[in-house]
C-alpha cells in the first residue's frame, strides 16, 4: 500500500510539472482581465480541509501546490494579485475618484469583447450602438471614398476611446466603419447602458469630458501638421513620436491615415533608413 502511494505521488508530481508549463502558457497569452479575474476566483478557495485517506492526502498536496504555483504567478503577472486593477479601472482613476465597489457596479454596464485581427465590429450604413474602450490591442475608424480607397480618420490605442461619435449620438446610420487592426481586449458601452451609466454615477461625466478634450486636442494638432508640414516632415514627425506604434499596423493603413500613398510611404521609409 506504502509502495503503491509512493508511485501515485510520483505521476502525480509530473502531472502537475507539464500542467504548470500549460499554465504558464496560459498566463503569457490571455488577456489580462481573463488573468486577474482567475487570480480573484482562485484566492477565495478555501485552503483548511480535513484529510483522511493516503489517497486524499496526494489529491490535497498537489492542490496545495497548485495554489503556491498560482500565487508565484500572481507575483509575477498581476501585481499585487488581489487588488488588481482592470484597465479601464486605472485608466478612470486618474481622473476621477472611484471606490472599489463603484468599480464593480461601473464594470457591468459593459460588455468585454475579445476580437480577432481585422474583424469589423461597425459598417458604414448601420447606426453605430457602441462606445469603445481599447484595453489591450488596436481600433481604427475609416472611410471608403468615391473611388473605392480606404480612408483612415482615427487610431484607437490602448487606453483610449473610438466609436462614430455622430451617429452614436444621433442613433442615426453612420458613414464609417470600425475594425479591429489587431487582435484585442474591448470593453464595449451601449448608448442606453452609458445614458445609464452617467445617470447613476455623475463623476464619470468628468471622466468622458477629460477624455473628449484629449481626443479632441490631438485632432487639432493633427490638422495643424497635415496644414503646415510636408508630406515627408509628417511622417518623421509621427515616426519620431510613435515608433512602436508604426511597427504595429500594416502599411496601408498607416498611408491612408497620413493621406499618402502605400508607395510613397515605401519611398519615406527607405529614405529613412538610408
């Protein structure tokens, strides 16, 4: 009976050794609210269990250590590990105060969507239902022009907003389309449920303006640069200030958000590199 524990708990242990390295995998890869939310679940498992059988005591050591393996991971991907804070949640609280229960009622009104690269989540035509927060990957808003050319108005990074504002506004048919650039985290909010939203929580209104006002500010510095520099100084200029960013997106896109042409970008690029 000794014998047969011994080996049971052998398997045991280097079952769990590859189930560790498929966790691992996991943490590295999903999203980070899918991790945080596995941590939160994880640290309300209760840990004082009463063992009996030789058998139960193995089934109880290896989930013992499961949880320390756990808990080295939270260390080292989700710091601190219970207190996390989502995206959006940090992203709020550099404007505006908000407690840790408001958080939880403010995260329901949304809906987290995880999209694939280059899925469309509007179309030109429809009326545009949702407000876009970018939590992880890549957004952009565009246009198809007379002759059939994509017109790229807007890029929504992490950590900022997107949506066809007018129409959105309005409830009215939109004339751009969104897609995901990117593979990406989103949190999603409905007319109705951000009408919702700002009625039961008037701070946020402090939120969404100091939000617009960046946006709107960074329009305005984007005009001034299409007004006043060359076509080449442009791109130097955005190149010197987002270089991940430019590395990030296709080239297509990045012309057609700078209003050249793919082959001129080409051009710019190895003039750069040259």
């Amino acid at each position: 009976m000794k014998k047969s524990v011994l080996t049971c708990f052998f398997y045991r242990r280097l079952h769990f050794y590859f189930f560790h390295k498929i966790v691992l995998i996991f943490f590295k890869h999903c999203p980070q609210s899918v991790r945080c939310r596995f941590l939160k679940m994880l640290a309300k498992t209760p840990t004082s269990v009463v063992w009996t059988t030789d058998k139960e005591i193995i089934s109880r050591y290896t989930h013992f250590t499961f949880l320390l393996f756990c808990a080295k991971l939270s260390i080292l991907h989700c710091q601190p590990s219970i207190n996390i804070m989502f995206p959006l949640q940090k992203h709020m609280a550099k404007y505006v105060s908000v407690s840790k229960n408001d958080w939880e009622e403010i995260a329901s009104y949304f809906t987290v969507l995880h999209t694939a690269k280059k899925e469309m989540l509007h179309a030109e035509g429809l009326v545009c239902k949702y407000h876009y927060y970018v939590a992880e990957g890549l957004l952009r808003l565009y246009f198809i022009d007379q002759k059939g050319v994509e017109k790229t108005v807007q890029f929504a990074l992490e950590h900022w907003w997107l949506s066809d504002y007018f129409s959105f506004q309005q409830q009215s048919p939109s004339s751009f389309f969104i897609q995901s650039v990117l593979k990406s985290e989103i949190w999603a909010l409905s007319f109705s449920q951000q009408e919702a939203l700002l009625e039961r929580f008037p701070i946020l209104e402090r939120y969404f303006r100091m939000v617009h006002q960046t946006a709107h500010a960074a329009t305005q510095v984007k005009i001034k640069y299409n007004r006043e520099l060359s076509k080449e100084e442009h791109f130097r200029m955005f190149v010197n200030s987002f270089p991940d960013f430019v590395q990030r997106i296709p080239q297509y896109m990045l012309a057609s958000y700078l209003d050249i042409t793919p082959e001129y970008l080409s051009e710019l690029r190895s003039k750069i590199i040259s």
